[in-house]
C-alpha cells in the first residue's frame, strides 16, 4: 500500500510534465531532433567513439576519392573550393573531416596547378545542434604543423533532406554518421490503432513486419530527397561521400543489427526497452507513453542504398560497401568487465548523447532523466552484456556528380 501511495503521489507531483509528453511526434523531427550539445559526460562530443571509428576505417578510401577527385580551375566554375559536412553534430569529428579535404585538397592544388586556392567549409545541421560549443571549438582547431585552419568556416542550420545551397555551389559533400537518422517517425507508427503501431519496442530491429515496412518506406524517400538536393547542389564533377549505418546486403530489414551479441547489446534495443518497462511497472507513465516512443534510425542494406542512387541519377557511383567496427576498445572492455558500474554510466551517457533530446520532448526532463537512469541500472546489474561483444554495422559510398 505505501508503495502505491508513494507511486500516485510521484505521479501527481509530475502531471505537468506528464501532460508535456503528450507533444505529437507528427511532421518533422527537424524542431527538437539533435545530438546533445555541451561538453560534459553525457554531450555528443564526448560519447562519438563509434562514429570516430567510423570515420577511421573510411579514411583511406575517402583519401583516395579526394586524390582522384577532379580539380576545379579558377577560370571554370570556381572562386574558392567549397566544402560541406552535412549533419556535422559538434567535437573533433568534423573539424577533422574537414581539416582532412582541405589538407589533401590544397597540397593537390600547390603540386599539380601551381596555385592555393581559398577553401569555405560549411557545417550544417539541424536548428537544434548545438553550433556555439562548435564554433567554440573552432579556433582550437590547430593542424600538425602548428599552423591554423586554411578555411573560412560557416554554419548552415537546416535539414539535409531539403535544399541547403544554391544550385551548383559545392564541389565536396561529406555526411559522416548522419543519414540513418529519418526525417520523421512513419504516420502509421505513431497511431496507435494501425498495425504498426510498435507495441513495447523503442526501436524496429525484431519488429514485426508492418513497423519495418513503415521505416523502410519513409528510408527510401528520405534518402531519395537527400539525394535529390545534392544533385542541384554538387557541382559536375564534385563528389559525395556517405558513411552510414547500415546493414550488409543479405540481412532482411527487420534484422537491423545481424548477430545476437550485437542485438542485445545495442544501446536501442533490449536494455532500452527494459528500461522503459521499469518506468512502466513504477506507474510513471502510461503503456500508450511507452508504445508512442521510437527511434527514428533506419540502418540501409548496400542495396538499398545502391538503388537510391540510381534511382536518383546525376552521379556516377565510384565505391559502395559494407564494414563493422567494434563497439569499443580491448583496453575498455577489459576495464568495464572490472567495474560494471562505469561501464553501465558509460552506456547511460551514449544513450543521453543521442537521445536525450526526443526523449525530452516525449517526456520531458525530468522523467527522460528517469529513462537514463533506469537504462544505466539494467546495464549495470547484467554482467552477461559484457561479455558479449556489439558491433555497428556502416555502409561507405562515394559517388561523383555526372
């Protein structure tokens, strides 16, 4: 009985919040959709290991798209060589993309040309990234010799899945880590009399088929009205360059992440919908609360994506594959199977990193603050995920504008 009191009483005590989650999650995710901003232990910029990862395995290939990308001379189409990094979120990732493009770039344009052209890099996101803790950062941005950035930097807020720029103004495009993110939740997902209403899931991987063949449509129109602004943006000749997450070619879609170590260490699947039940049980919230949240991640087979440029046309596809990287380090995995409890804050912090900001506006603060916390003592208390080993699956495809 003193249980029950105490649970009606926490509930009465956040009814303003509780109301708050009933925000609709319809149209766009663009208004409140970000990667958390700042620089403490639950920001973005602290928890993107998997995403420099990424980024890692793809360099050689992306330095070797740049080494044969087409120059453009100063008496064609070009004024300055201009650079964007689409979905750039905050830290050190995408400052050293770009850093990366420029370096090669003007060491190609001093050897072969004769000539140093100015270079503008642009960072765009969506409204809600956090672009002051990136600009911050901006005048760190010190390269190896000791000299500073070689580019004039701006910010351009807004989403990928519209036009960006005027026709024909970039010669490089990069998107890193980025467009598995959807532009919204499926209609039909979030009514709860459809079929694919996603009953007791926060995410697709394992759902049943009508939830995945929702996400897949909305992926094929996302990424067809992705592709479709870069074709009027990309100059003739200019390349872009994808990394997502994604799945290989064999795996249907309802199998997101292909092996069972990977499924049930994912950050969005069992330990997440556990901690969802928790809130559950403790009478926080509703299950129509629970069922309404998901995660709008969609990860691509190389063929789908495959087909969406081709489907697309205007670019010539130069590479398209599929690699896994590890989770996280030996050395980490060694050191959180001795202290569970910083592993299981670890995961809390990537989960806050990425999430954060749509569990707010489904909950609000302080039942969000609620979800990571009942996330973090699941993870903690299994000792068996930690001897299992996650791995993220991307996909990496250059294509030239025709």
């Amino acid at each position: 009985m003193k249980e029950s009191i105490a649970i009606s009483t926490n509930r009465e005590a956040l009814e303003p919040e509780y109301k708050y989650c009933l925000q609709t999650w319809a149209g766009g995710l663009d208004r409140f959709l970000s990667m958390q901003g700042g620089d403490d232990d639950g920001s973005y910029a602290k928890n993107s290991e998997a995403p420099a990862s990424a980024i890692t395995i793809c360099k050689p290939l992306f330095l070797v798209a740049i080494q044969s990308l087409k120059l453009f001379r100063r008496e064609e189409e070009m004024d300055s060589v201009r650079i964007a990094d689409l979905g750039c979120a905050t830290g050190y990732n995408t400052l050293a993309t770009i850093d990366m493009v420029v370096e090669s770039l003007r060491h190609r344009y001093i050897q072969e040309c004769g000539l140093e052209p100015e270079f503008e890099a642009f960072f765009a996101d969506l409204p809600s990234n956090d672009f002051n803790s990136l600009f911050r950062s901006l005048p760190a941005a010190m390269l190896s010799d000791g000299k500073t950035r070689r580019y004039f930097a701006a910010g351009v807020p807004g989403s990928f899945y519209g036009r960006l720029f005027p026709k024909r103004k970039l010669h490089v495009v990069v998107s890193l880590s980025a467009l598995q993110w959807l532009s919204k939740i499926p209609d039909e997902v979030l009514d709860n009399k459809s079929p694919a209403w996603n009953k007791g899931r926060a995410w697709i991987d394992g759902a049943k088929g009508e939830v995945v063949e929702a996400y897949a449509k909305q992926s094929e129109e996302d990424l067809e009205s992705f592709l479709r602004c870069r074709k009027e943006e990309i100059v003739r000749g200019g390349m872009l360059f994808m990394v997502m997450g994604g799945r290989p070619r064999s795996e249907q879609p309802e199998n997101q992440l292909g092996d069972p170590d990977s499924r049930a260490k994912h950050p969005f699947t069992t330990s997440m919908d556990q901690a969802w039940q928790v809130l559950l049980n403790e009478g926080l919230i509703d299950e129509e609360t629970r069922d309404g949240f998901n995660i709008p991640v969609y990860m691509r087979s190389t063929e789908e994506v495959e087909r969406g440029i081709k489907r697309c046309g205007g670019f010539e596809i130069q590479r398209i594959e599929y690699q896994k990287i590890v989770e996280h380090s030996e050395e980490k995995h060694e050191e959180w199977i001795k202290d569970p409890v910083s592993y299981g804050r670890a995961k809390a912090n990537l989960v806050r990193a990425t999430l954060r900001p749509i569990a707010e506006t489904h909950l609000g603060p302080y039942l969000s603050e609620e979800l990571f916390k009942r996330y973090e003592n699941r993870v903690s208390s299994d000792t068996v995920l930690l001897h299992k080993t996650c791995f993220y699956g991307v996909i990496i495809a250059c294509a030239i504008r025709k």
